[in-house]
C-alpha cells in the first residue's frame, strides 16, 4: 500500500512539474516580439490524461481560415456518417422504344461532388448508349436544385474571383469548376500556343503574347471576371510552357455546357437542352458515387475550399433535399456545436461558410479545441480526421513545415492562412506517446511566415 502511495505521489508530482515545464516554455515564446504588434489565442488539451494543459485568450473571437475547415469535415463526419457518399446521377423519364429512342427527358442530377472529373462525366455520357438510348425525344436537363442560386459565401473577396482557390460552387461542378490554361512558346517573336483544358466552346481565348521578347511584358493569363464573362485573355512574353488555373462563370452553366457537347460527340441526338429539377418517378441510369473520405481528405490535407463547401452543403440533406442554403449549413452546425461542446457556457461564435474564406466568421480556439476532444472521443471520426490531415514534414500543408527528425509526423493539424491570419489546429504526440489536442490562432499577422515559424517553435514545446 505504501509503495502504491508513493507512485500515486510521483505521477501526481510528474503531472505537475510538465504542466509547470509546459506554461513556462509556452509562457516564454509569449514574450517573443511578435506578439508586441500581433495577437495570439492558444489551447491545448492532453487527451490521453483527459486535462487541460494551457490557455492564453482562448475565449477571445478570432478568424480561423482554413481551420474553419475541421469544424466542417467533423460536423459533416458526425451528421453523415463515415460511410456516406456523395452522388452525380443520371436519371430518365418516359420510355424507351426498341429503335433506342427515349420518349421523355433525361437528367443529369448534381449532388455537389466537389471531386467530379472529365473523366468522371465521360463515364455517364457512356452509360447512355449502354441504356439502349440513342436518340432523346425531349429535353436534356441540367439537375442543380440541390443548392439555392448563390454561388459564393458570404464575406468572400469580389477580387479573388477568377483564382482558382475561390470557384463558383454549385451540385453541378467538374473540375473544380476550373480551366487549366496551358501556354507554350513556340518561336521567336511568334505568338504563343495556347489550350484550354478541358476543351470546350463555353470559353472562347484571346491571345497576344509574344515569344522569347522581353518588352512583351510578363505572362498574364486572366479573364473579363469583372463582367462575369468566359473569355480568356493571355498577354506578355512566353519563354517558357507556363499553366495556370481560373475559375470559370458560372460552374453549373460550365457543366452543362460541356455535358451537352459530350452528348452530342458521343452520337447521341436530343431535341433541346435546359434547366428542370428531376421528379421522384425518375429511373436510374447510372451514377458517380464519392466517398466522404475522399472529400474530407482534399478538404484538410490540401485545404481546397471547394471540397470543404461540398461537406458544408451536405450536412443539411437530411432534414432538406432542395434548395440548401449557406443558413441551413451554418443552423445545423450551431445545433451539432450545442451537442459537441461540454462546456456549460454557449460558446460565441458566426459561422458562415465550410472553408474559412469569410471575413464573417468568428470562433474561438475553445470552441476549435471542443471539436478536435470530441473527434478523438468517437473512434471512427478520429481514424478518418487523423489520416486526412496533413502530417508534419511528411504531407499536405505542413510538407514543408516541421520535417526534422524529432518532429517529423508528430504534428497532425489543419492550417489556416489569410490575410493578417495564420492559424494551426490538430493533434501533437508526446515522447511519452500522450496524445495533445491543440490550437494556435495569430491574428493581425503582416508576414505569416513569421507566425508559422512562431507556432512550429510552440509544437516542438508540445511534442517534448
């Protein structure tokens, strides 16, 4: 008995001395002259012994960026399911005569695949003839009442509209709702090659470079995005192959347009192509289905906001089918926040969209630190949240960050950049093998690479 006391009093003194070593070395790097200028919240959690290690203004409203995006993958992981999958279908009314011909309207139904390829859209359009149809007597319609008609989140920057990080979101998107633009030089003082993938007439391009010559300028590749228009402008000097991504306006009429022109090659005839939302008595044909883990792991490991506004979207399909609004997304997050949180307090905070890119939005690292102790708590959603994540020095976002050999793998977390905005927030495994849920919010931040630098000192911290 004495013996067991006395390794009661060690592990309660042990206990004490690291969290004692931990708010003195995080007490330290609170003292760095970044934070004269800056501000900073922190929390971190040590889920093996179920205590909390540190806080500094973790209660404080700061803008997550992409960090958003955890909130999002695990309400989506709570709400859907790990099992649950995201579809494109093709569906058809009316009838089919021997001769091939279809006596009715067919659909292509968007179910906001965020990961929907050429490809992908090639393997429907083959699925019609497979069907036996050849020949469609009415309309080819165009599915995209999944969502409303807004295509962008609210406090999304206007100027950031032809980068490809902020596409026009719809069910209906191929591609990331992008075209990659692909020049190449060709000869001297001779215009450039330009190709536009994927092919299509929905964009046209307007070419004046000029190759290997200097006073030409440097290499622009834009388009009129001031006018919601598709034309793709390429200027300046081209010495060598250069590829860039735009978003295209908008991304379902993108879709359709490409769909109808793939019909049509493909040797099926239709009569006339439109928009309709597709009945209930509709037949199947054929469908893409997208497992949410392949949503979720593009939407962390690579911060895409798109896949991220994909899992936002679908969170609400259970209580509605058609027009899901941003306000659906953000009301069943409250609900879930309320079921999530342990702490007795509602915790403030405005959520707006599923990736981060809002100004509007509000949390704080408690709340970020609630989500990450409730993703460990369910064994499912952690092994799927843990394997999406980027992982120190190895992958996704942190590739770069943290890759020597005592910190390499040991930091799984979700970074956040904006401007004035670097976040991080994930897991950090101990020496020991304790297993810490953290977050590290910098805010007002002028050169972020200062803030990384700044948090990749704090995890080493947490990790020794």
């Amino acid at each position: 008995m004495k013996r067991y006391k006395s390794i009661l009093i060690f592990g309660v003194i042990s206990l004490s001395m690291a969290a004692q070593g931990i708010h003195e070395r995080i007490g330290s790097l609170l003292e760095d002259a970044l934070l004269t200028t800056t501000d900073a919240s922190i929390a971190v959690y040590d889920l093996t012994d179920d205590t909390l290690l540190f806080s500094h203004r973790a209660d404080k409203l700061c803008r997550p960026a992409s960090t958003l995006k955890l909130v999002t993958a695990i309400s989506a992981l709570r709400h859907l399911g790990t099992e649950y999958t995201i579809n494109t279908e093709l569906r058809y009314t009316g009838t089919i005569t021997p001769d091939s011909i279809l006596c009715g309207d067919l659909y292509i139904v968007g179910g906001f695949d965020s990961e929907f390829t050429s490809e992908n859209m090639d393997t429907l359009i083959a699925a019609i003839p497979q069907a036996g149809i050849r020949y469609i007597t009415g309309h080819v319609f165009a599915d995209a009442s999944m969502t409303d008609s807004i295509y962008w989140g609210r406090g999304w920057c206007w100027d950031d509209a032809p980068a490809s990080f902020q596409a026009y979101y719809s069910p209906l998107i191929l591609e990331k709702g992008c075209v990659e633009v692909c020049v190449t030089p060709t000869k001297a003082d001779s215009t450039a090659t330009v190709v536009c993938l994927p092919h299509s007439t929905w964009y046209d391009v307007s070419n004046h470079t000029t190759c290997y010559n200097d006073s030409a300028g440097p290499l622009r590749i834009t388009r009129d995005w001031l006018q919601g228009k598709n034309t793709i402008t390429v200027t300046g000097n081209v010495a060598e192959p250069s590829t860039e991504k735009l978003s295209i306006h908008t991304s379902d009429t993108h879709f359709s347009a490409l769909f109808n022109e793939r019909l049509l090659r493909s040797g099926v005839g239709a009569c006339a192509f439109s928009y309709g939302t597709c009945p209930d008595s509709s037949t199947l044909i054929a469908a893409i289905q997208r497992p949410i883990s392949q949503v979720v792991g593009q939407a962390l490991k690579e911060s895409d906001n798109l896949s991220a506004e994909a899992l936002f979207f679908h969170i609400p399909t259970r209580n509605k089918r058609t027009s899901i609004s941003a306000y659906d997304a953000s009301q069943q997050i409250d609900s879930l926040t309320r079921i999530i949180s342990t702490d007795t307090r509602k915790l403030p905070h405005k959520i707006v969209d599923g990736s981060g890119l809002s100004n509007y939005n509000m949390v704080s690292a408690h709340l970020l630190l609630e989500y990450l102790c409730y993703a460990y708590s369910q064994p499912a959603i952690y092994q799927m949240l843990r394997e999406a994540l980027p992982h120190s020095g190895t992958d996704g976002t942190l590739k770069y960050r943290m890759g020597r050999k005592d910190m390499r793998g040991r930091i799984v977390a979700k970074t956040g950049s904006m401007t004035g905005v670097s976040t991080l927030a994930g897991y950090a495994t101990k020496k020991n093998g304790h297993v810490l849920a953290f977050v590290i919010m910098n805010q007002n931040v002028v050169k972020l690479s200062q803030a990384r630098t700044w948090q990749d000192k704090l995890c080493k911290v947490l990790c020794e």
